[in-house]
C-alpha cells in the first residue's frame, strides 16, 4: 500500500487530496508518473514543474518510492 | 538556537518580545510580518486561501532555520504560519529573531524568507472574492 | 511615505501595526528592536545612559529616511530612540517599516541602521553599574 | 553671539554643555578648534574625529560659521 498525496492545483485536477495505492512493488517516480498520467491525463502539465516528496523528504529522480511510503506531490510552492 | 514554528487558522498574534531579551545577550530583535495584499494577479481580492502539507511544512522550516543558524547564529527565532482563508490586511506570516547584533537578525530574516517561497509545502490556494467570505471570517476583521 | 521620527525618555512602546496595512497595499511590516546587553567593552553593565542633540538627531533621522525612500519605496515608516537612563533588556530604539513587499522593507531597515550609526548625533554617554541605577528606573524594569 | 554645544566626550573635557561665545566676526572651523584648544588643551585629541554642525547640518572645513550661529561639536555617534 502506497499513500499519495496532492496538494493546490494537484487536488484540483484529481479532484481529491489522497490515494490509498494498493501497490506490492517499489517505483520509480517516472513510473509513478506515468501511472498518475493513465488514472488523469491532465496532471501531465504539472509534472516538470512538481516535486516528490516521500515520506516529507523532497526525492530525487533516483529514489525507489516503497510500499509503505507516503509521496506527496509538490506543486511550486507560495507560502509566506 | 531556539527554534519554535507553528501553523495555525486563527489570526496570528505576535508574541511579546520573551524573556531571552531580559537576559542581556540580545543586542537585536527583529520581526517580519507578512500580510495579505487587496490584490492578486491584478484584480482586487478580499481574502487568500492558504494550504499546507502541514508535518512536512513544519519539519522543512525548522530544517531552513537550523541550516541559516549555522551561518547566522541567532538566540532564537519563532515562525508562525497561518493557513486557512486569510482576509486583506491580516498577516499570514510572522517570524520574530531574537539576536546578539542586528546583522544577523537581518540575515536571518530575509534568507529565511526567500528560502519559505522556494521549499516550504504552503500554497496560495485560491483568491476569494467580497461575495465568497464566510461570514465567520468577515464579522471578525 | 509616510515618516514619524520621535525621542523619548521612556521605555518604548512600539505602536500596533496600523492603518496602513489595513489597506490591503502593503504585504510587509518589518520591525527591528535595538535592546541594551548586558555588557559594554567586555564589562557586565546595568544599563547605558544615551544623549541626543535633539532637533538635529530629529532631523538627520528623517533625512536618511526620505533619502533611502527614494530607492526602496515603503508605504510608512516610524522610528522610536529612548535617550537618558536605558535598563539592559530594555529597546534603545525601534523602527517600524511597512511596505508593498519585504525587500524594500529589509532594505530600510538595515540601511537606516547603518546610516543611523554614522550620522545620527546620538551617543551612548556612559556604562552604569548596578550601585549606579536610580532607583526609579530599577523598581520599573 | 555665537553658541557652541558640547556633547558626550567633549562635555566631559569641558565641563559644560554650551558655551555663549561673544564673537563679532565669522570665522573658519579652524580657528574655531584654535581657540577651543586654547581654553582646553585636552580637546585637541578629540579635533581628528570630530565633525561640525552649523545649525543642525554637518559642515566642512570651509564653511564659514557666523556671529548668530549655533554651532555643535559632533564626537563619533554611537546610537542605536
């Protein structure tokens, strides 16, 4: 089980804030991406600007996201 | 360092300069207070939605004080962060230095800042319009 | 911009945030406190006794102000200096800067302080021990 | 009449805050420090770091301060 998060215009084009994935294997997150672009072929002009987080760590292109990890989807950030 | 950061839905209300200025080491306190503009992308709004992946926004804004600390070492620093819908002229910002000497009080501040706007998970969700304020929140401005 | 200059003899109260930033054009307040330390040339003090040539610090203080006005743009800024007897612990002195956004506000805040320390015709007259506090000032701290 | 204010430092070596001085004739700081070092010789260590102000602005050394003038000897400031 993998938990994905969306945040701002993620949400938005999802249309909710979380996914409970019942995923058995690791990823990587370009094949995350691409199985978010399946499920909401809309959420593709949002990737090259949003960042991964696992598990609150922002991750590079590089790190296995594991069963049991919660990723959060970072849009460009506007706090303050 | 001190470090205390906090988000919050209610109106922000700076705490009163602590104790760690009675102590006599502090040559500096500075704030920063930033505040909800009446206009956005142009066109004049009445209040912003403010959203946060809350323990990652809280753990990232330690991280960036701590790290800034290193370089500008500071007695303590608090942050508040108000999320939630924020109406004009309220803060939705606070972050207070309590320092030896004004330089790195200054420092701290503005490299904090400038680091929130790149890495801290908060958003601008939304502008709300006159017609969109939950009365709650334009009874009590 | 709006510039308020004064020198006191008591304890500042630095003024709530105003009108100014009700009106939904500033997004930055920044405020910086000078506070007396606890020691002076390596010696533990009880408090600084400063002095002012009044109507010319008055006016130097608003020069430098309209001045860096002029290239950072601030909606109002406000500037408190205690002068006479200062407690440790206690604010020498107090600016307030409100803005359209932080950097000018950061700007004017650590600039003036720069130039206050050149310019301005105030000076930290004496160092006074613990035997030395008048009485008035100890009960008030 | 010209009116000379002493502060910090320079109050200390000349044991007042002001000094009325009956001058009829304008004269150049120089002469003005000339014939302060006279009355106090202990002045003089303070004449390099020192600056004049005429009238509550800052002068050079070749304004010439006038009879009416009121004249102030700006030690090293150190507020804030």
């Amino acid at each position: 089980m993998m938990r994905i998060l969306f945040f701002a215009q993620l949400k938005d084009v999802t249309g909710r804030a979380e996914l409970e994935w019942p995923e058995a294997a690791a990823m990587s997150p370009a094949q995350l991406w691409d199985r978010l672009e399946q499920l909401w072929p809309a959420i593709s002009v949002h990737r090259p600007a949003t960042r991964l987080a696992r598990n609150g760590e922002y991750v590079g292109g590089d790190t296995l996201l594991e069963p049991g990890d919660e990723v959060a989807l970072i849009p460009p950030v506007s706090g303050g | 360092m001190e470090i205390e950061v906090q988000l919050t839905t209610e109106p922000i209300e700076p705490p009163p300069m602590g104790a760690v200025l009675r102590g006599g080491s502090c040559g500096a306190w500075a704030e920063f207070t930033g505040v909800v503009r009446g206009e956005e992308d142009g066109r004049p709004i009445a209040a912003l939605e403010y959203e946060a992946y809350e323990p990652m926004a809280l753990r990232v804004m330690r991280d960036i004080l701590a790290r800034l600390g290193e370089r500008h070492p500071c007695h303590a620093v608090r942050v508040i962060h108000r999320v939630g819908i924020i109406p004009v002229g309220e803060a939705a910002i606070w972050i207070g230095v309590a320092a030896g000497h004004r330089q790195e009080a200054f420092a701290m501040l503005s490299e904090f800042m400038d680091e929130l706007k790149k890495d801290v998970p908060i958003w601008k969700r939304r502008a709300l319009g006159p017609e969109e304020m939950p009365l709650r929140q334009s009874a009590g401005a």
